[in-house]
C-alpha cells in the first residue's frame, strides 16, 4: 500500500508522521515546535524526511496559508508563520514529490472521507482555533478559487469598522468566530484585558452567568457565519472543527441556522476524523493525486 | 439548429420569446403582466406554448425562486411571486420538455456563455433590482447546492439587528444592495418616505452632495458584500447585473475590494449579454442539457 510522509506546519507546532491509503497513521506522531526562520523550517521537514527514507512514496504536507492549484507552493499572506514562508520551494526537500494543500481544506477533505462528512456532496468545514478556516466541498471536489485561495473566512459581520481582523481590514468573521475572538468579547463585555478564553470556558462549565452570556454571543456570532454561508452553499452539511469546536452547542446551533436561512435545512456537525486531519486529508488528497508514483514503500 | 421557447417569469412581467442554441433571439419578445393567480401565470404560458406551436424544441422557463436540481421544479418561497407559485406543475403545460432555472442562475450562464464573463472558469454574478440575485459559477457549472438554493444572498451586514429583510431574518446583503434598499437608504437619511431611487440618481448625476452620499453608502454597502464573496470564491471576476447596475462606479468598487481582500486581485465588470440574459441563459442551459431532445423545429 502507498504511503506518505505527511506534515502539518502551524504557527505554533509541525507535527509528522506516515498515513497509509486508508487514511490511516502507521507511525507514531512526531510534534516539533515551529522554528522562527525559513531555514528552521526546512531543516525540520529534512531531517524527517531523511528518517522515514524509503518509508513514503509522497510528501504531503498540510499548511497555513492559500497553496496554489497546482499543489507545489504556498501562496500569499500566511498570518502567523515567519515572514517569507511562501518562498520556501518545498520540492527541492525531497526527491519524492511534494504535495501541498491549506490545512483547513486538507482537514476538509479528511473529514469528507473519513469523518463528519463521509457521503455527502456539499459541505463546508470550519476550523475554530487561534483563527478561523475554511475548507468547502462541492460535488467531490475541494473549491479552490482560481488561485487556491477560496475559502477564506473573510466576509464582513459589521461594515462600520468595529474590530479590526488580522488580515488588515475590519470586521471579518474571523475576528468574531475564532478563540482569540472570545477571549476579546470577555474582554470587552469585563473590561479586563487579563481575561482568558480558559476562564470563559471554566465559567461556562460552572454556569457562571456573565461567562455564559460571553460565550452565547461568540457562539451567536458563529452562527451567524453560517446562516449566510448556508443561503450562499446550500450544503448537506457543515463541520466544526479546530480547539474551541468542542464547546458549542451543536444542537442549538444547527436549530437557529435552520430557522433562519431560505435553503433548505442543513446539519452541524462536530469534527470527527481526529486529531491530526489536516495530515490525514492531505495525505489522502496527494496519494489521490499521484496514484502513478512509483512505491518504494516496504 | 434547435430552438427553445423562452420565459422569464418575475413578480412584473413576464417576457417570452424563441432563442436559437447560439443564444439567438429569433421572434420578437413579448411581454406581458405577471397575472396575480396561478392560473392566470398558467394561462399566458399555455397561450404562448400554443402560438408557437411547431416552432420550438423544449421550453425553457428562467423564474424568481430556487429550482430544484432536476430543473423541474420551483422550490420554497418565491418572494415577490403569487402565493402557492412552487404549485404550478409546468411540464404538464406542454408536451415538450419543460427546463427551470433560476432567474440570476440563467442570467449567469448568459453572461458565462455570451457576456461579460465569458471566457472565465469562476464567476459570480449579482442581479441588483428590485431585490439581489445571485448566480455562480465554478469550474464550467452553476453552483446549486443539495437542493438547488445555492447561491442566496442572504448574509448578514450587521449582526444587531438593524433592517428587516424581505426573507424574514434580518440584515441580509439583499436589505443594503438592492434598489429597494437605495430607497430605504435614502428615507433613513432625509426621513422622508416619499423618496424615490430616482431622486437619488438624479441626485447623484446632478451632484447633489446629500445624494451622492447616500448613493455612495449603498455602493460600499455593495463592495463590502463582494469582499467577501471574493474570500470565499476566489472568482475571476464579478458581474453586476440588473436594473441598479448601470449606476454604480465600477472601477472605484474594483479598487475597493481589491485593496481589501486576501484572495488574488479580482474584477467587476457590468453585464454585457443583454436585456434578456435570464432568457438567453435559460435557453442556453435548457438545449445543452437536451441535447438529444427530437426536433420539431421549421
């Protein structure tokens, strides 16, 4: 069976390890903390790959920041990564070829194949971390956009410049939707800039009345997102995904989408092809890809 | 060559005429008021269906309302249309084929086909009228979602709960980009009820400051709903199309949402395929889809 050495590189952390066909992880995960220079990131993706010579036919790798149609580069603006990350020319790494896919569509079409999303045609991921992503299927296929940027959560939940996004304009909705977003709303809603979205999660939990009413507005805010991504897409279903999906009450979610949009009911689900999806997906969308690459897998 | 007997049905009028498979108008286009029952819809259709007895392949219907997948059927609410509309069985009006499509999917095709957009893989085209329409276009076919709403647009400008929209909910883009919404624009400003859109145009081709300023905040009402379409389609370009269209500074909303997105520069170009593109696109989608439907066509 064919094999890939696959990554995911976030701002934060790259994790590694070697996904089989079936999606399935037949080495133990390797958590590296991202190094602040390209240099670093690269020693890092060469050094595994050096390891698990011989081990993998492909190279996937799962990332932040818009990768192009043809799946070899990193495009454009990438947030949190270190400056220049677009320049580094991930092929030169290997002698195998190099597959690249956003992460947030890699985790996609993890879940499309093996998770929350298996069977159906239409359906949109939302992965609600440090930021927001988006990754959208349509008929069986990832929406790229004409340069694989599609999916960015950058539609407007105000349009009188209240809160400014990290992509450099105001009001996106993932500037409502991710953690950091919550963690602002406390803030506001407390005046305290110590705030923490631990401490909201925790008042949530213990049915602190004022940590409750923080989070039914950020969970208001995301619902909000979806009911016009629903009336755009029109999709079987969405998918939550990311470290803050866990909180939201899906159930209520998915009956105040439904109650509002002119579609046709959609469904919420919770994220359920595991951990490393973003891996998963883009081990499985380059072992699609490039089902003619010769095996040197033992 | 092979004909399609065309309608568009909207809230208004109802226009009809013969377009060939290039996209042709081959009769004069007839236009009639949209009668305020349904059998009175049924009739102008089974008249027209009749006196052109012999001359046409398929009839091919663009109306306001989602149409299913199967292009056989009106879907949900239809807006400014005769209650119980999504009733009317229009296959059983003749012995031809019977296509549907939605008015600003139709128009989209048209635009694909024969207008502005032509030559593009991904587009997105808006009908500012009366309401907003949308029709998109990814990679050669009209987005439809699972049931065949897609396309809706119906997102939110604000999440406060500022201005009704005609779906129901409230703050959706068709309540600030429409013509309907210019008006409203307009009263809110000069709190007066009795103004019209054409006061404002007027206004606005004369120089008139107050209305070049609420001509301006309807504008960028519009370009903030196209900033996020473009982060979530990546698209080639944008399509104004519509009444509402031939006003709007084109290449100052250009600039605008290119300035401001994270996807790749697009471009907002006016509709170019005619008065008739709901029509012509109708027709267009209609003969593809039947190919091989028999010729009864002089």
């Amino acid at each position: 069976m064919k094999k890939a050495l696959a990554f995911d590189i976030g701002g934060t952390k790259i994790y590694n390890t070697i996904i089989d066909e079936t999606g399935a992880i037949t080495e133990e995960v390797e958590k590296f903390s991202t190094p602040k220079t390209i240099e670093g990131i690269k020693e890092v993706l060469k050094q595994q790959i050096e390891k698990y010579d011989g081990k993998f036919n492909i190279v996937a790798i799962a990332t932040a920041g818009a990768v192009n149609n043809e799946n070899s580069a990193v495009i454009g603006s990438t947030g949190n990564l270190v400056q220049g990350y677009y320049t580094i020319d991930f092929q030169s790494l290997s002698d195998k070829k190099v597959f690249l896919e956003n992460d947030a569509n890699a985790a996609a079409w993890a879940e499309y194949r093996l998770g929350a999303s298996k069977g159906t045609d239409i359906s949109v991921l939302l992965t609600l971390g440090t930021g927001v992503g988006g990754g959208i299927i349509i008929n069986n296929k990832l929406l790229k956009g004409k340069s694989g940027a599609a999916g960015e959560m950058h539609f407007k939940m105000f349009t009188d410049k209240r809160r400014k996004c990290t992509c450099g304009s105001w009001d996106c909705y993932e500037a409502y939707a991710s953690g950091t977003a919550l963690k602002q709303d406390a803030e506001e809603e407390l005046n305290n800039p110590n705030i923490t979205t631990y401490d909201v999660i925790d008042g949530l939990k213990n049915g602190d009345a004022v940590m409750t009413k923080i989070f039914t507005r950020w969970q208001n805010d995301i619902t909000a997102g979806i009911i016009g991504l629903a009336n755009l897409f029109d999709p079987d279903c969405f998918v939550l995904s990311g470290s803050m999906a866990q909180f939201i009450d899906i159930k209520k979610v998915e009956a105040d989408v439904n109650r509002e949009i002119v579609t046709s009911p959609t469904s919420i689900r919770l994220a359920a092809a595991g951990n490393y999806s973003g891996m998963a997906g883009a081990a499985l969308l380059a072992l699609e890809k490039f089902k003619s690459v010769n095996s040197e897998s033992k």
